[in-house]
C-alpha cells in the first residue's frame, strides 16, 4: 500500500515507521520543516523512543519511508492517510481547540483522491468524526464519504519511549461510519500491525471493531480519563490518611491484594499530553459527568495542597531557596506537557519562595527555556519537592542539599532511612 501519515510527532513518525517495517511505501506530511529534513536525513528528530533511531537508519536509506511538507506530494494517490496532529484543550474553559487537526483536515481534503481510507488516530470528543471531520472532508474534497472515500476512528493507545512494544500489545480498535468503511480499516490495521498474543483477553489480540466511531472514540476517552479519576480517588484516600494518621500505601496495597481491587498511587501532580486532558475533552460531551470533573480538580489542586502543607510545617516558605526536583511529568521521560512542575513552582513561588529546578534529563539551558532557574545537586536548599519519580532521586540524600529543612515527597520515591533525621511529608503519609 501507499500510506500517508499526518503530522510526525512523537506518536505520527513512530506510526509511519512501524506501517513502513510492515512493507509498505509511507510518506509522512509535517508543517515542521526542521523535523522533516531531520527525518529524511535518517535521524530522530526527538530523543527517548526505543528503537525509533535504528529503524529510520534502515528505512530512509531504503526509499520505504519519506517526510513532506506538501500535502499535494503526501495526499493523492493514497491508499490510506492517518492523522495524527494535535487536539488541545482551553486551560479557563475546558474546551476542545482544534486549530491544528482543522488545518490538517482541510490540507487532506483538498488533496483527497477517490478510494482512500482516512483513519483519525488523535483523541477526540465523542461525534468528533461523524459530525465534524466527515462534512468537512466532503466539503474539501468534493467526494462523498462512504462512496468515494472511507472514515475511520482508531485510537492511538500508546506511550511514548515505548509505541512499538504498545502497538504490539493492545488490541487496535477501530469504528467506521459504514461496513464499507469497516471492512477497509480492518484489512488496513491488519496489514500494517502484528499482534502479541495474550491470554488475558476475552477474544484474541488484534482489530477490533467496535461498530461506530463513537464507541471507538468513547472507548479513548474512557479508558484515559478512568486513570484520571482512579488517581483522584488514591489522592482523595491519601489525604485523609495523611490528616488521619494513616500509611495510604499500606492501605492501597491491602486493597489490591483482592482482584476486584486496583486502587492507583496518590500523587503531587498528573501530567502528559494525556491523563490531565482527555478527560475534559469528555466532559465537553458529556458536561453532567460530576465525578470526572471532581477527580480532574482534586488532581489539579495537589500542588497547592501539598506545597501548603509544606508551609503549615516550615511556619513560613518566605525567602527560603526551595528545589523541585524533577521537571519532567514521568521519571525516564524528557517530556513537560502539563507537568506538575509548573503549578508547583507557582505554589512556591507565590508564598516568596526562591525556586529553583533539577532534571538530570535537562541541560541548564533546557530548563531556563521553561521559566525554570535550574539548580545543580550539591548546592544549599532550605526545601526539596520531589515532583518526578526519575531514578536517580531513589538514593538522594540530605548531605546532596547542603541545609535542607524539609522533603516534600509527592512520589513517595525517596528512601525513608537516607532521609532519617530530616522532616519528610511523603504523599499521602502521615
């Protein structure tokens, strides 16, 4: 097949790398033209993808897999296009701003030749298909969906630094809009994906058709923003074990030796392009889901709970110099998007904090870029906040932070017995 990929980010070249190591002739559509000449040079253009680099040395050289920026060399003629650009949120009103999949969308549709398969990958409000991508394709295009081209949902359901082995493990689901439309996306998802077996699920691992593009796009939005409220509920548990005398981990760990049990980790912050979003793109379908927005506030507001614990604690964080520790959102990730290091240095700064940020992933130049002010381990703190769980801050020590006064742990990710002697609030904790 000849497939065309929109939008090469860190989940979109992946994508076209994997349907092109399935023998297929891909060419992948970015507006980036930095990215695009890095990728046709062989080269990843971001770090932290397992295998990513190995697999565009073979298959650039090979003539398999190619990048554009022009719509009208990557569109026509396709046998399938995927797209993969980006759907953001409104931070003050929670809703959906599609600003970059509108621009793609009508790029594809004015280039959009008879027969192709269009296949949406990017998390979307549930009818996001059906109601807005369809007219305006057809509008674009001049073609009729279901006649001369073909609409499917296909949820990406991976982790960056680790697609390939995800693409391996989840069933692909997929929804059309016509059995027409069905039968393409099966046979397409099937030609450009292998499958691990799994005894775990109820039918064998592969495509699954889940009937209409509104279940393929709920079945998205449900299974991220359970994580949401799973996480809200361990936070919404910590802190009344914390204020109560209570191990919260002991707890949660007594729980979840039942099977009917699977109570997630409290935590200082929820970050990534996913988890902290997603859940607000299905409260703009469904704005009564009371119990998503609760679980989505409570987890916002850790930062500041926990910072102000920190306050209670210390009488005062005015003029104290306060490390946060960690700016990426997960421990091993080079990736900030929503991470909690940007409300926790707003919560410590507002209380007169000088606040400074460590990342043994980020170079001092990286994270000025950010608004941080970095600080290296070895120089004087009065308060440490441990907002990443990155490995290395598993065997740091008080002697690492000349005169701290306080750790505030939000991932109970620091040993206890190198902190003895110091004052140390661990999430979720007495």
């Amino acid at each position: 097949m000849r497939i065309a990929v929109v939008a090469l980010g860190k989940i979109g070249l992946p994508l076209a790398v994997q349907f092109a190591s399935s023998g297929h002739d891909v060419i992948g559509v970015d507006v980036n033209q930095k990215a695009v000449d890095t990728i046709n040079a062989g080269l990843e253009p971001f770090p932290g993808e397992a295998h990513l680099q190995e697999k565009l040395a073979e298959l650039i050289p090979s003539g398999r897999l190619r990048a554009t920026t022009d719509y009208a060399e990557a569109i026509p003629g396709a046998d399938a296009v995927v797209l993969v650009a980006p759907v953001f949120v409104n931070d003050e009103t929670w809703e959906p701003d599609f600003k970059y999949m509108d621009a793609a969308t009508a790029s594809l549709a004015e280039h959009l030749t008879a027969g192709t398969l269009v296949s949406y990958e990017t998390t979307l409000p549930v009818g996001t298909t059906r109601n807005r991508w369809k007219p305006m394709i057809e509008a674009g295009s001049g073609l009729t969906e279901g006649v001369d081209f073909h609409l499917a949902y296909s949820p990406e359901r991976v982790l960056t630094g680790r697609v390939f082995e995800d693409l391996r493990k989840y069933p692909k689901l997929i929804g059309a809009l016509s059995p027409e439309g069905t039968r393409r996306a099966r046979e397409f998802y099937e030609a450009v994906l292998q499958f691990d077996e799994r005894s775990d699920l109820p039918r064998p691992n592969g495509v699954w058709d889940l009937g209409t593009t509104e279940a393929s796009e709920m079945a998205k939005l449900a299974e991220t923003t359970y994580r949401d409220v799973n996480i809200g509920l361990a936070n919404q548990f910590g802190l009344f074990a914390a204020a109560n005398g209570i191990d919260v981990y002991k707890v949660i760990e007594a729980c979840n030796s039942q099977p009917y049990s699977h109570i997630h980790r409290p935590g200082i912050a929820v970050g990534g392009h996913c988890i902290p979003v997603y859940p607000r793109l299905y409260l703009s379908t469904d704005p009564d889901a009371d119990i998503v927005r609760t679980a989505r506030q409570l987890n916002a507001s850790m930062p500041e709970r926990l910072v102000a614990q920190a306050e209670t604690l210390l009488g005062s964080l005015s003029g104290m110099t306060a490390v946060v520790l960690g700016a990426a959102y997960r421990g091993g990730v080079k990736e900030t998007a929503f991470s909690g290091v940007f409300p926790t240095v707003q919560a410590l700064r507002q209380r007169g904090a000088d606040v400074r940020v460590h990342d043994p992933l980020y170079t001092d130049d990286e994270l000025r870029a950010l608004g941080l002010e970095p600080f290296a381990i070895g120089e004087a703190a009065d308060v440490a906040v441990l907002q990443t769980d990155h490995a290395d801050y598993r065997t740091l020590s008080p002697a690492q932070i000349p005169g701290v006064k306080l750790l505030l742990d939000g991932r109970a990710a620091s040993d206890a017995a190198l902190w003895a002697g110091t004052p140390r609030i661990v999430v979720g904790s007495a």
